[in-house]
C-alpha cells in the first residue's frame, strides 16, 4: 500500500466525468476545496502585509532615535548659547 499525503492529495484537482446532476457530498466537497484555496490565499496576502508592518515598524523606530538624539544636540545648542548671551 503506498503513502497518500492528505495535504498534497487535496491539492489535486478534482471532479467527475459523469454527466447529469452532481450529488450533495459532491458539492460540498467542491466548496470544501474553494474555501481551502481561498484560505491559502488569504494566508500569502497576510503575510505579506505582516512583512510590510514589521519594515515600516523598524522604519518608525529608527527615525524615533534620529529624532531624539537631534532634540538632545538641540538641547545642548540652546544651553550654549544662553549661556554665550550671559
């Protein structure tokens, strides 16, 4: 008996050659399967959208630090020059 992988077998695509009306369970399979893809789908586009959040997030954090160390340097400008005006 050989291996059948569940995951890869439901990939496959399947139907029936016989004519006339499909069968409940038969239609139901068929949703089944459009829902999966539609899953898989989903699941690419978030993660995606995850890869785009975590980069503009590093992004953020990094003009943070730019921003706080440019207020620092502003700080110190300030300090000197009231201290240049005594």
């Amino acid at each position: 008996m050989s291996f059948k992988d569940y995951r890869e077998e439901s990939r496959a695509n399947w139907g029936t050659s016989q004519s006339g009306n499909l069968t409940i369970k038969q239609i139901r399979v068929g949703a089944l399967l459009r829902i999966a893809d539609a899953v898989e789908k989903m699941a690419k586009s978030y993660d995606g959208m995850r890869i785009d959040r975590d980069w503009w997030k590093g992004e953020a954090e990094q003009r943070q630090e730019e921003v706080d160390g440019l207020k620092h340097i502003i700080r110190g400008l300030r300090g000197a020059l009231t201290k240049a005006k005594r």
